[in-house]
C-alpha cells in the first residue's frame, strides 16, 4: 500500500464528490480500491461523560478509565454539549486546584466548535489547527456520537497507524 493520496477530480474518467467532502484514506495498489474517510469513520465512538456538578477528579478518573484524552459535558442547562479535556485539567493541577473539590462546570473549554459527523478529515483538522483545539464534539444532526481527536485523525493519515507495532520497534 501506498502512503495517503488525494485524488483529483476528473469529470472525464470518474465522479467523485468535490475534494472538501472527502480525505483518501488508503489506495491499492493492487486493486485500486480507495476508501473515503469522513468524520463518522475517524472518530472515537467511545464518548465519556460527566456532568457539570462532577468533580475533576472524577471526570480524570472517567477518561482514564476509558483511555481517552476529553469527556463530553452534558448539561441539561446549556445550550449544548461542553468539553473537558486532559488540557482542562493539567491547568488545574498546575495552578494548585483541589481537584476533589473544583467543578467541572468551572475548567470547561470556552471556545468551544462542534464537528459534523459528514466532514472531511481534512476539514476537521483544519478546524482545529485554527481553534487550537485538540479534541472536537461529532454530532450527526443534534445527536453526539464521538469525539474526534487529533491522534485519530493521524491514525487514519498514516498507513499503518500511529501504534503500528513496526514504528514502536523503530523507536528503541
């Protein structure tokens, strides 16, 4: 297999949506098949959540249980799902906070943008390079059905993925 490449649009020889739309994972070489992968393919379907009330410790002890970087906020309150993240909590740590006593609801990530399950990679990643974000909330329509980190969006660009046990070797 070939490392990633983006097809062009031809409209002689194939129709293929416009280059925003989509991200070529992986070509063949063999057999030409390539698969496109959007948001919904890329992202972590594990979503953990706390709520507003939770405390710091609980929303660390919530991600590192599930091995994730970021925890959805949901808050029945609020005009939508929030996010905390690993980041969230290093700040804590490192300004000294109590994190059995400080509140989710006051180290939330402010700026916050959502994902659309149908975006390209490519858009998502633009995204977040532009937010500074390292994790972004997927909805398909109102409904949050992942979170897409940068590692994932690595993982699926990369041909073996980022935990290939070659470049783990590699690095010895």
């Amino acid at each position: 297999m070939r490392r990633i490449r983006r097809l062009r649009r031809s409209p002689a020889t194939v129709h293929l949506p416009k280059r925003s739309d989509y991200t070529v994972l992986w070509q063949s070489t063999q057999d030409k098949d390539v698969v496109f992968v959007d948001v919904r393919n890329g992202m972590n379907r594990i979503v953990v959540t706390v709520g507003p009330d939770h405390t710091l410790r609980e929303a660390a002890r919530r991600m590192t249980i599930a091995n994730v970087g970021a925890a959805v906020v949901i808050d029945p309150d609020a005009g939508g799902p929030g996010i905390i993240t690993e980041r969230d909590l290093l700040q804590a740590c490192g300004r000294d906070e109590d994190l059995d006593e400080g509140l989710v609801r006051e180290h939330l990530t402010q700026r916050l943008i959502y994902a659309s399950a149908g975006w390209s990679l490519e858009r998502a990643a633009e995204e977040m390079v532009r937010g500074s974000f390292r994790h972004v909330i997927v909805l398909d329509g109102s409904e949050v059905v992942g979170i897409l980190s940068m590692r994932d969006i690595v993982r699926c660009w990369t041909s073996d993925g980022a935990s290939s046990p070659r470049v783990h070797a590699q690095a010895r």
